[in-house]
C-alpha cells in the first residue's frame, strides 16, 4: 500500500505553462514547497486548453481539502467519444475500491453465464408420495441462486402451490437443505470480523434466503442496570444468541450492535438501550443459511397448509446422506435473469448478490470455489487488457480490504462495459446521481443529477466512485474516483469525491468556467 503524504491546497499563481511542464515532464509534481505531491501517469499528452488546465488544477484543489488531504488517491477521467484521458492522478496505485470492486464481479459474470443466466433450485422427494403423504424428507437442492426472498427473487409461493399441485398435504420427514454444489457457506477472505453480525456481512452459500438476513427486537429492562429483552424471528430459532445488552439510565444515549465473535458460534447483542425505551429493532446476519433457507421454507410449507413433521436441517448433520440421484424432482426453481439480479446489486450495493454473481466465473466443469472463481475472473480480466498487477481482488463484494485495484483498471472494465444507448443492465443497474440507489441523496441540484451514473464504494477511511458521467458539452466520460486513508470524516471524503465530479459533469471544452 503506498503512504498517503501530506499535501496542501496549491497556490493560486501555479496555472497553465507551469503545470503543464511538470505534468508532461517529471511525473511528480514538485514545483513548489507548497504544492501537492502527487503522481501523473499520462501516457498520453494532455490537451493544452484554458479549460482542461482549470480542469485539473480545480480538481487538484478538491484531493487537497480538509479531511482529505492526507489521504491517496486515484483519479481517472476518460473520454470514451475521444478515447483519450482528461485526468490522471495515480492512476496505477493500487487502492481499496469497497464496493465499486463489484463493477468487476458483475461485469465478468456477465460474459461468463450472459445476461440471461438463471439460477435453479430443486425441491427433491426422497421417499414415495401416497395419498398426498411424502413418506420421506424433502430435499431442497441449491445452486447459489442470492435472490430468493429479495428484491430481484421470488417469494415461496410458487414453490407450495408446486406442491399442492402435485397433490402432497402432508411431508412425513424433515426438510433438508441440500448445499453441496458449492463450497461451505463461510466469510470470504480477509472481512473483519466485527462485520460478521451485521446483515453487510451475512456469509453466502448453494442456498440463500432474503439475503440471510433477519432482525432482533431489543426492549428495556425494568430498572437501570437490568438486562434486555431479545425477541427473534421464529425461523431463527437454531441462531444462539448472547445477550450482553443492559439497560441503561432514563435519557441516557441509545446504542446497541451485534458481534460475531471469532470462535464462538453463538451471536452477541451488546450495548445499551434506555429505560422506559419502546423496543429497538436491528438487522442481523442469519448465520448458517442453509439452515436459514430450510426453516423458512419449513415455516411457509406449514402456513400454506403443507404438515412437516420433522425439522428444518442442514445436509452436513444428515447421516447418511440422502441419495440424491434417486430423488424425484417435484418442481425446479428458475430465478430472475442475472440482468434483472444485477440491477438491485448494482443500485443497492448487496455484497451476498455480489458473491454470487462471483462464483460464475468459475470455469465449467471446476467446482465453483471462491479461488476457481478468482481464477477465471483474472483470465477473463486478462482478455480484456487489464494487466495482471493493477488488481488484487479476493473477494466479489469488496467488503475485504485485501481487496485492492487501480484506477486504470477499473477504467478498462468501464470502457468494455460501456453502452452508447445507455440501455444495457450494467449500466441501468448503475446508481443515478441525485435520484436513486446509493446516490438518491448527492449531487442534487447540480449539474451531475442525472447525469451521472456510477457505483459507490464505502467502508471506514474508504471511500469510492467509479462509473459515467455527461459533460455540459455532452461528452462520455468513464469516471473512478477512489481516496484511501484519509483522516476526516466520511462526509468530508464523499463531498470532495462530489465536487470532483461535479466538475467533470459541468466541463465543457469551448469556454473555461468563471
């Protein structure tokens, strides 16, 4: 990781000629004792123009703001109606994208199993169906379809009517989730653990329900110092939980969280919740959700008029092994297009959608692990003319700060991806400045609303923006804005990524702003 290194707002009187010699000439701009350090890669000369110095020079202004002038930054901005660069600013650093890594994991997915891809889950009988009885467990087989339950999914509605219809009344056995076509479900590489808990890190797997995600209610004990009340969901009642949250004093501060603590299976609920406080609800991760999926579906059997009577149980605590092979098919699951799954990922930034979308590219015929995965993501990047070392991905979402790219990289996936018409999923899926997604509140009431749509990148001391954006002339341009390590506050980082790109949506190459 390269060390962020302080730099100051440059002078007013360092302008054109000058800049521009030290751009064309070193590199490394060092022209004065109080101007930025910074560093170039323009491999190609940059148009000598009034605008597109005031361009630079005002961009250079934002990277050296308060809260982020300590921070690294990369910064390109690419003319796709030109194909030439208008900014470069450390454009090949390796930098922590957060969630603008899942351009690539959409992107790449998208060429390995097309648009159209669908995910497919069976329900098996194993066992006789008499008399509407299935005298046997059901297995509910998974491929790693994430929308199940979601946004881009279905609900089980479809899934009991399949049933009814195949004149089952009663399962005379247990529901069991059947997971084996992918690796064990288990956080991806390098995710802290202290966003296990939270429903951002809830662990994908073969088979997914409402992004295994789910909530705890949390009221008050009677008195001060009393413990907490914790109420669950009925179909996580295999979840453990730990409850280290006390009441605290009448008016005293609100502040409750959930911990996945290295070694323990058990979820914790800790903090604090005042007195006379109505109950508190917080999204948890679901923890195994194979089990999760088995006791939802469980539960929607039964409401709809299904009997089960045995449990919801994952296939890993089945001995033996239920034979798969001779199992018969009742009804086989399509979900939405992966077009239709990319645009709540995209819009949403859904780090579960972003791991599955991952795990098609794994070449055919390997199982999907997240390093076969990986694998086929490089070769695939490969192609594409993004060079070996400018990425270091290792997870699909970018939840893991292992997870590193370059500017110029993701400015290849971006030129690759790009759609004149503006009609394609990638870019629909893309949040729109101004209106909807993760930007439905930045960049209102400027010349970016609506005009630019790009994907959003946060975690703590990361922040990211990477996507297209119209100029006032109408001109394309590809965008990624990332800043690392900065030592202000997330909103300080967000408002010079904004300014940043408000500028490019307001330039125009016939006359300089005033």
């Amino acid at each position: 990781m390269q060390h962020a290194k302080e730099r100051q707002r440059p002078p007013r009187n360092v302008a054109g000629p000058l800049f521009a010699f030290c751009v064309l000439h070193f590199a490394v701009l060092s022209c004065a004792k109080t101007a930025p350090v910074v560093v170039l890669a323009a491999r190609q000369p940059f148009e000598s123009t009034s605008a597109l110095s005031q361009l630079r020079d005002g961009i250079l202004v934002d990277t050296s703001g308060p809260g982020v002038r300590r921070g690294v930054w990369g910064i390109v901005a690419y003319s796709l109606d030109r194909q030439v660069p208008l900014f470069e600013l450390n454009a090949g650093a390796l930098l922590v994208p957060a969630s603008s890594a899942k351009l690539v994991s959409v992107a790449t997915a998208a060429e390995a199993a097309g648009w159209n891809y669908r995910y497919l889950t069976t329900l098996r009988a194993a066992g006789s169906v008499v008399n509407g009885v299935l005298r046997g467990d059901l297995l509910v087989v998974g491929s790693g379809d994430p929308s199940i339950g979601g946004p881009a999914g279905d609900d089980f509605s479809s899934w009991t009517n399949a049933l009814k219809a195949a004149g089952i009344r009663r399962i005379e056995g247990r529901v069991i989730g059947d997971d084996d076509a992918l690796e064990e479900p288990r956080p991806q590489q390098a995710w802290a653990w202290d966003d296990l808990g939270y429903t951002s890190g809830a662990v994908f797997g073969a088979l997914n329900f409402a992004e295994n995600r789910t909530s705890v209610s949390i009221s008050p004990g009677s008195a001060e110092g009393a413990p907490t009340n914790l109420a669950v969901d009925a179909r996580t009642t295999y979840r453990t939980l730990t409850n280290l949250a006390l009441t605290g004093p009448r008016g005293s501060q609100l502040l409750l969280w959930p911990e996945q603590r290295p070694g323990e299976r058990a979820l914790t609920i800790a903090g604090t919740i005042p007195v006379g406080t109505s109950p508190v609800t917080i999204g948890i991760a679901v923890g195994n959700p194979t089990l999760w999926f088995a006791n939802a579906l469980r539960t929607r059997l039964i409401r709809d008029g299904i009997e089960v009577t045995g449990e919801a149980v994952d296939i890993d605590d089945v001995h033996p092994t239920p034979d798969r092979a001779g199992s018969i098919v009742l009804f086989t699951h399509a979900s939405r297009t992966l077009a239709e799954i990319a645009q709540p990922l995209l819009k949403d930034s859904i780090n579960l959608y972003a791991e599955a979308l991952l795990r098609l590219n794994a070449s055919p015929g390997a199982f999907p692990t997240n390093d076969a995965a990986l694998d086929g993501l490089r070769t695939r990047l490969d192609t594409w003319g993004v060079e070996r070392d400018s990425q270091q991905l290792i997870d699909g979402s970018g939840l893991s700060r292992r997870s590193t790219i370059s500017a110029e990289a993701l400015i290849t996936v971006l030129r690759r991806m790009y759609d004149p018409t503006g009609g394609s999923p990638f870019m629909t899926g893309l949040p729109v400045a101004g209106i909807d997604g993760s930007l439905a509140n930045r960049m209102k009431r400027t010349p970016a609303e609506g005009q630019l749509r790009a994907k959003t990148g946060t975690m703590s001391n990361i922040r990211s923006l990477a996507g297209y954006v119209t100029t006032r002339d109408g001109e394309h341009l590809a965008l990624v804005i990332m800043v690392n390590n900065f030592e202000g506050t997330g909103l300080q980082a967000n408002d010079a990524i904004d300014r940043i790109a408000v500028r490019l949506a307001s330039f125009s190459r016939k006359t300089a702003d005033r």
